[in-house]
C-alpha cells in the first residue's frame, strides 16, 4: 500500500514538474511589454506583500512595462549581483551597499542615475544623505541612510557617558552586578564595526590623502588599545566576544544582560520582540576624551547598471517608489529614517530612536570610499583579531594591517 | 580464454565496447556539456590577469602559481586543509562503520533508529550549520549550558574564538553532516553482502570475527574505497561549515583551501588567484586519487 | 551484528547495541533537540540568558508566522521538483552507466572513471559562475531545469562509482546463471542485479535527493522569481543583515526536513530488503 501512494504521488509531482519546467524560460515574456528589472534588497522588516503592491500599481500606472521586482536576501546581493555582473546580465537596478559603488565604478558596470530619474525626485533627498558623489557627480541614489548610536539597559546603567573614557568607567560600574558592561563583537562579519566606532571616536583616518592606509596611526592603536583594555582587562565585554559577530551578540544586550550597546536601527525592531521588563534609551556613541563626536553613517544607494537592457522604464519606477506614499512605508519597514525630505516629517518618524540618529547624523562619517575597501576591511578585522587573541600588541597588529592593506590595493 | 561458466571471452569483447560506450554515452555527454568548459575555463582564467569582473585582461602565463607557491600564507592553508580532510574522512568513517553495524542489528525500535540517524543529513547544511553555530554560542548556546548542568565543566571555552577550539569545532560540524551518509553507504553494503556466503562460512564452522573479516569486509571492501574516497574530495571542498562557523576566523586560522578560493573570488575579486587556488585543489585532489586508484583497480585485478 | 545479517543476535548483544544507539543519537541529534524545544519558544525565551532546554511557555506561533510570512507551500513544491528531477535525470543515465562500467571491459574504462572522478574535485562554489554564463547562453535562467541540470551533474559521478562498486559486489556467477537461463543482458540487469543492489540503489537514490532538496548556490544563482524559490533559499530569508530570526528559521527548517524523513521511511524498507542470497533460487 505505502509502494502505491509512494509510486502516485511520484506521478503526480512529475507532471506537475514537467508542466513548470518549461513555463517561464528566461527574461524575454511579452513583446508588447518591455520588462523592467529591480533588485530590491531583504531588508528585515520589508513587507513582501507591500512590495508587491508597490510593482502593481507601478504597472497599473504604466501599462507599457512589465515590472520584475525581485526581492534578495541582504547576504546574497552581493554575490548573486557579481555573477549577474560577470555575465553580462544585471538587473537594470539594484539596490547596494554604497561602498560597493567603486568596484562597480572601476568596471564601468554603471551609469549615472542622473540621466534616468528625474530632478525632482533628487530634490526631495537629504543633502546629508547624498554620499554616493564620485568626482561631483552623484552616482548611486540614496535608499536608506542610518547613523549608529548606542543604547543603554536602564535597569543597568543610568548615565549618557560623554566621551569614550567615561563609558568604560560606567562599564566596569554596570559590570560589577554579574552582567555585561558593554557589547562588543569580536568575530569576523561583513563590516568592521565595531572597530570602527572606536577609531572613528578617536578622530582616525583609514587612508591619507595619497591612498596610504594609515590605519596604524596613533589613533588607530588608541581605539585598537581600548577595545583590548575593555576586552581584556577589564572584562566587561560578554564572554564569548571572539566566536560572535553583531548577530549573536546584540541580542544579548537584548535579552537584558548587558548595560551599553553600540548599535543601529534596528534596535527599535529587535527591542520591540523581547517584551522586556526592563527600559530603553538611546544615547549618542560618544568620543575619546578632546575629540569630536564621528558616528558611523552608513548608507545604501541604487545603482543602475550600464548592462540593463530597460534603464528609462527603471527611472520611471525610481521615480515612482520614491513617492511617500510608497517609500514611507517602505522606509519604516526597513527600520531606517528616511532619506526622503517629506518623508522624514511624517509622525512615524519622531521617535526617540529617530532623534538619536538625526543627530548622530550631524556629526557622522561613512566608511571610506575607497578602491579595494573590501579586502582592507577584512585585513584589518584580521589585525583585530590577531591583537585581541593576544598574537600580536595593538600596534603590530596595525602596521601589519597598513602593509597587508597598501599591498592589496596596489595590486 | 573462458570465463567461469564457458562463454568464451573473446567474442564478447568488441560489442561489449560498443554497448559499454552507448551505456555511458548520456552521463559522459551531460558531464561534458556542464563541466567541462567551467574546469577549463577555471585553468584559463589562472593563467591572465583578471579585472574585478571576471575579465580576463592580459596574458600571464604561471607567475601566479610562482607567487602561492613562494607564499607562506599558502602553504598554512594547504597544511591545514590535509589535517581537516585526514582527520575528518578518518572519523567519519569509522563513526559510520560503527553505526552501519549497530543498524544492522536485529532489534525492537531499529527502523526509528535509522530513521533518526538520517536526520542530520537530511537537514540543508547551510542551515544545520547555523544550528551548530547557535548550539556553540557561549551565551545562548545549550551545550555549554548542558556541559555546566551536567557537571562536565563549569567553564567550557568559547568554542569559535580560539584557534585550536574553533577548528576543532569546525572539524566535528563536517564530521557530524558526513557520517549519517557514511553510515547508509555502509549499511547498504552490507545488505548487499549476499547470504548466501554467510550460509556457506556458516557451514564452514566460521567464528563471528571470522565471518566478519572474511565475508562481510571482502564483501565491502569497494564501497569502502569508493566511499571514504569521494568523501575526501567533499570534505576537502566543504566550504559551508568553515564559511557559515567562523568565516575563516579568527584572524584567519580557521581558513581552508575552498574558504579560501571563496575569499579570493566573491569577497575580493581576485579571479586569477581564485583560480589558481582552484587549480592547487585539483593537483593535490588528483594525487589523493591517484593513490586510491591504485589500491582500487589493483584490488580489482585479483 | 558485525555486519553478519540477521543471523545470531542474542539478548546481549541487542541490549548493547540499543544503548549504543542511544548514546549516539544523542550526540548526533543535540542540535535538532535543541531546534525541536526552541521552536516552540517565543523570542523572550529563546534569547534568555542562562538558556534552558524547555519552554516555559510553549507558542505555536512561531510555525503560524512562518506559514503568513512565506509561501512555505510555494518552497515545499518548488523543492520537491528540483529534488525529485534532479533524481530522476541521475538514475536515468547513471544506471547504464554503472553497469558498463562494472560489467563490461572496454578501451578507456579507467580513463572515463578518473574523469567523474575529476568532476568531483572541484566545489561549486568554483564553477558557479561558468555554469551561470552557460545557462544564460541555453536560455535556461530562472527555470527548474537548470538547477535540476546542475543537481544531476554533481551528483552523476558518486553514483556511477557507487553503483560501479555495488554492482561489483555481486558475484558474476549470479548473473551469468541467469543469463545461462536465457535472460538477456537488460532483463538480467532489472531482475538480477538490481534486486541485489537494491540497497545501494537505494542510497544513491537518497543522497540525490537530499542533494537536490537542500540545494542553495544553484536555486540562488538560476533562479530569480521568489514563487521558483525552494525551501533552502527561503527559508534563508530569516537570517537577516542585523538579527537571525531564529523562531521563524528554526520552526520552518523542521517543517523542511519532514518530507525528506517521510521519503526516508517509506524506501528504508528497500534498504533492508534482505533479497540478497535468495536471487539464484528464483
């Protein structure tokens, strides 16, 4: 009897294979619709539905363009987009992070949105936003811009320290009661947070106005110096700070164990699911003692390739999603205030986590845009590591990393 | 020259080509079609400098290979990717060895047994990995939990963030995906092992041990080659549980040969050096299976 | 035990082997003890430090958001056809495949067998990007065929060999006092060896399902409409660029694994099937 059912229902899935196999080969549907093709990137809160609604009406609007939104999960993008690339067949926009925009430069693989989307949509977007300016000309339209910050567990700490010195010493205060001090993730991921906001803190340059890496400056090891104290000495950061990237160890300071976090925004999301019976509050990252406060920004842009094969039907939807009605919410969603100048006005976005960004963004700075910024970043993770494992002192592990780094660049 | 039951050999030989060639004829031609241009490709694409989009650019013959060659870094990872496939081929097989047998025991609860063992294979890697992943974190993770309850240790380390650790743990995660297979494999060839032969050394007045070294081993002795071989080229390749684990960390000492040739491709652009690094995998791939081979068809000859 | 069949197994020896099973289970399935008691937690539990094994407040809602948030039905299918395809097209041509190469002696056995063997030296995370320009180039991007293409090519080498080797294991006596019957070389093939070898094909069978069930870079690189995405790719969608949802990934990965289970369970009997020995007297 279990032989019949099994030998029916491999009947049945055959056909129901050998009718789907041949259905939608390829790109080319329709003739009388030309297809516009978007990458639109998995940001956690996104709803697929609503995007789906977004590519209806976009169609619905313009009868004359079949709209192919195609939804990628953040961790993909970038490979599946080098493939696409490497073929000669990328979408006619995706959505990337903005520091990708120079490899993508250095191929000719894009061209300037200018040409496609129409001034009006540029003029509603935050000036402060607009990073993605290669030799003056804006080459990738900002989509999501959000400034770190850092939060605080008030049932475990209750002060806004005022420079880097000051948090350590709230820290170890916090830490005495058996929970964490402070967050810090230790393993290798995609970004080189949170050394960055130590190095920034301290007033550091990733490379000299020649291209020189000078992460080995003075203030380079400061940062690196630090993290090693808090990690080490100190010991306030959460035990298994080596094997966790921010993944795994924001949710720590979630769970309610730990007093500060240098985070983003998606803090409010995260927060919002745990219930907690303990207090939120959102406070600047601040600097080392005599500098000036320099939060992380970091900022996805689109891009529009010059391999698509339907940039006037892209700039059109551009134009269209970047209307309030479509943004907004898509904004909100994403968790990341909006770009848009409209948008940001709208009473979803006046909250404290909001207020914390708007005015870290006054002060902030991006990640260097940069040629080979990838594999410096991993380098200098590396370096970080090599110092925290207690291989090599902080400022070893940083001149290796500004040799290892010049090196590759120079490649 | 006849066979055992007096068909002669000779005339069966040129149709038995013919026919073997038409049998292979669709797996080779598939292959063919799907494999051969990207290995190909992969050699060529060693050999010039490429852009950052996989363009090759101008020709460069086999600097590349010189320079990983003279690269210390290199030869870390190679080190480290034969003790990862030695140690892990070893433990897998012996861990299937072990419970391909104790399967193939006759008792109350064994078809749930071999179910269950199954389940980690049929899991998806990438996400049973980060199953792992979570299982080793220090905080949330319930095995070190489990270790602290239990008594074992009131301290146990924090599994991905040390060298030694972190590859041990990687080790044991791409050993743990690759022995409910092993154990199948074996399981199988065991079953295969006609009773008949089991009967007749029955009959013979032979010893459990004796029937297991003279019929049951014999009797599995190929798929135990062709298994533990394959399974050093997977192993040698597996790229999620290293990736997933601890991307290559920390500070690189996890790193083997096809993180490695990850690294290089999708996360630096380094489509020459990828390349070249493929290429390393295929020679020292090729050496362990030539070794093998000639064990294997020697067997055969007998 | 010891591989001796079903013959001699004692009380003692049963004992034995049930607490070794119990032992290993326990080892081998931790972590899917650890997904089946998170998958009931709600985000509170599951990030409380210290952890602990059972909920407190055990929720279902975590498989009901999976069901809302995913077109989980949508994944079940599109994996069924990958795996079943890729399945399909494997056995089709890896069966005459392994029986030339264990039965019957021709110029270039070695070399032909050497060069499967090739195929499985290298990853495909290393052609991923050559076998994507070949796709485009047939026009089969954002199809099931190509990734089931892709699934058959990995997976064709491992099981010629093993069928090479499991073929191999049966005596040629059997099959030449078949075919002195007056079977033909097909009919002796499907009613002698096959039966015999029915275990081994049976876990090729198997390891090319799973292969083609779990399949992630290839259901990433060829496909691109979100209703062809199989359940590895979206249930991927739960491990984000700033948090994991672990709810949700672990309740759906259960969800996926059921299926292979269910398949697992009804050819286990093949497994086993015991016909080894019996052949001749048919």
């Amino acid at each position: 009897m279990k032989k019949v059912v099994l030998i029916v229902a491999l009947i049945a899935l055959m056909s129901v294979s050998t009718v789907s196999l041949f259905a939608n080969g390829g790109k080319d549907t329709g003739d009388a619709k030309s297809t516009v093709t978007f990458w639109l990137a998995d940001y956690e809160g996104i709803d697929h539905d609503f995007v789906g609604e977004i590519a209806a009406a976009f169609e619905a609007k313009y009868p004359e363009y079949e709209m192919d939104l195609v939804i990628v999960d953040w961790n993909a993008l970038h490979d599946k987009l080098t493939t696409a690339l490497a073929s000669g067949t990328p979408p006619d926009a995706s959505v990337i992070g903005t520091r990708w925009l120079l490899e993508l430069m250095d191929l000719d693989a894009v061209v300037a949105p200018g040409d496609y989307v129409s001034q009006s949509t540029f003029d509603n977007i935050a000036p402060g936003a607009m990073e993605a300016k290669i030799d003056g000309t804006l080459m990738g339209i900002p989509f999501a811009a959000g400034s770190r910050f850092m939060a605080m567990n008030k049932s475990l700490a209750s002060e806004a320290p005022a420079t880097m010195e000051e948090l350590r010493e709230l820290a170890i205060e916090a830490s005495k009661g058996g929970d964490y001090g402070l967050i810090m993730p230790g393993a290798k991921h995609s970004e080189l947070s949170d050394f960055v906001y130590y190095f920034y803190a301290a007033g550091g340059e990733f490379f000299d106005a020649n291209g020189k890496c000078i992460v080995n400056s003075p203030e380079g090891v400061k940062a690196l110096e630090f993290m090693l104290q808090l990690a080490l000495e100190d010991k306030v950061v959460q035990d298994g700070f080596m094997a966790q990237d921010r993944k795994e160890s924001h949710p720590i300071f979630m769970g309610g164990k730990a007093a500060y976090v240098m985070i983003g925004a998606w803090a409010d999301t995260e927060y919002g699911k745990m219930n907690a019976d303990w207090d939120i509050e959102y406070m600047q990252i601040p600097p080392f003692a005599g500098n000036d406060p320099a939060p992380l920004i970091v900022t996805d842009s689109i891009a529009l390739y010059s391999d698509g094969d339907n940039l006037e039907g892209i700039g059109k939807f551009i134009d269209f999603m970047y209307q309030d009605e479509w943004k907004a919410p898509l904004d909100k969603g994403m968790g990341f205030p909006p770009v848009t100048i409209s948008a940001a006005k709208r009473p979803e976005f006046q909250t404290p986590m909001y207020a914390a960004m708007a005015e870290a963004n006054l002060n902030a700075k991006g990640w260097p845009l940069v040629t080979g910024w990838v594999e410096s970043a991993s380098i200098i993770i590396d370096a970080n590591q090599k110092a925290l494992l207690g291989q090599m002192s902080a400022k070893e592990a940083l001149d290796w990393a500004a040799a290892e780094v010049d090196k590759v660049r120079a490649e | 020259m006849e066979n055992a039951i007096g068909i002669p050999k000779k005339r069966r030989l040129g149709g038995e080509a013919t026919l073997a060639y038409a049998l292979l004829a669709p797996a080779v031609l598939l292959m063919l079609l799907f494999m051969a241009y990207p290995i190909i490709y992969v050699f060529v694409v060693s050999l010039f400098k490429t852009n950052k989009l996989a363009r090759i650019q101008e020709f460069d013959g086999f600097r590349i290979y010189g320079k990983l060659l003279a690269d210390k870094e290199n030869w870390k990872v190679i080190g480290r990717s034969l003790l990862w496939v030695i140690t892990g081929v070893t433990t897998k097989t012996l861990f299937g060895i072990i419970i391909a047998v104790v399967l193939n025991t006759k008792y109350r609860g064994q078809k749930i047994a071999r179910l269950l063992f199954v389940i980690p294979w049929a899991s998806s890697i990438p996400i049973s990995v980060m199953l792992w992943r979570w299982v080793y974190h220090t905080e949330f993770g319930l095995l070190n939990h489990t270790l602290k309850s239990l008594g074992i240790s009131a301290n146990p380390p924090v599994w991905l963030g040390q060298p030694i650790s972190a590859f041990l743990s990687c080790m044991w995660v791409d050993i743990w995906i690759g022995i409910p297979f092993m154990a199948l494999v074996f399981l199988a060839a065991m079953q295969s092992v006609p009773r008949t032969l089991y009967e007749a050394a029955d009959i013979d007045g032979a010893t459990r041990s004796q029937k297991f070294r003279y019929v049951t081993l014999p009797g599995i002795t190929a798929i135990l080659l062709i298994a533990t071989l394959l399974s050093s080229l997977w192993t040698f390749n597996d790229f999620n549980t290293v990736y997933i684990l601890t991307k290559g960390g920390p500070a690189g000492t996890t790193n083997i040969l096809i993180t490695y040739v990850y690294q290089n491709s999708f996360e630096w652009l380094k489509w020459q050096k990828a390349s070249a690094l493929s290429m390393f995998t295929f020679v020292i791939l090729s050496i362990v299976s030539f070794l093998y081979s000639r064990v294997y068809f020697k067997r055969e000859a007998m | 035990m010891l591989g001796l069949g079903y013959t001699n197994t004692n009380r003692l020896m049963k004992t034995f082997a049930i607490v070794l099973t119990i032992i290993l289970l326990s080892i081998m399935l931790f972590p899917f003890l650890v997904m089946v008691v998170s998958m009931f937690k709600s985000s509170e539990e599951i990030y409380h430090i210290p952890p602990y094994w059972f909920p407190q407040k055990p929720t279902l809602q975590n498989f009901v958001t999976v069901w809302h948030t995913i077109p989980l039905a949508s994944f079940f299918v599109s994996s069924a056809i990958i795996a079943f395809g890729a399945v399909i097209l494997n056995t089709m041509i890896s069966v005459p495949a392994g029986y030339a190469v264990a039965r019957l002696n021709f110029p270039g056995k070695k070399t032909i067998l050497y060069a499967f063997l090739v195929t499985q030296m290298f990853s495909p995370v290393v052609i991923v990007i050559s076998l994507f320009k070949i796709v485009i180039g047939l026009k089969l991007i954002d199809t099931y065929i190509s990734v089931i293409v892709a699934n058959a090519v990995f997976t064709t080498p491992f099981v010629i060999w093993m069928l090479n080797g499991y073929f191999s294991g049966i005596p040629k006596s059997i099959e030449d006092a078949a075919r002195i019957d007056g079977c033909s070389r097909v009919g002796a093939l499907l009613r002698v060896i096959l039966p015999i070898a029915a275990p081994g094909l049976v876990t090729t069978v198997i390891y090319t399902f799973i292969y083609g069930w779990n399949d992630f870079i290839f259901s990433l690189t060829f496909l691109q409409t979100q209703d062809k995405y199989p359940l590895t790719i979206g249930l991927y969608q739960f491990v984000g660029r700033f948090a994991v949802r672990w709810e949700e990934l672990l309740a759906g990965s259960f969800l996926a694994i059921l299926p292979v289970l269910l398949l697992f369970f009804f050819v286990e009997k093949q497994l086993v099937s015991g016909l080894a020995g019996g052949a001749v007297k048919e």
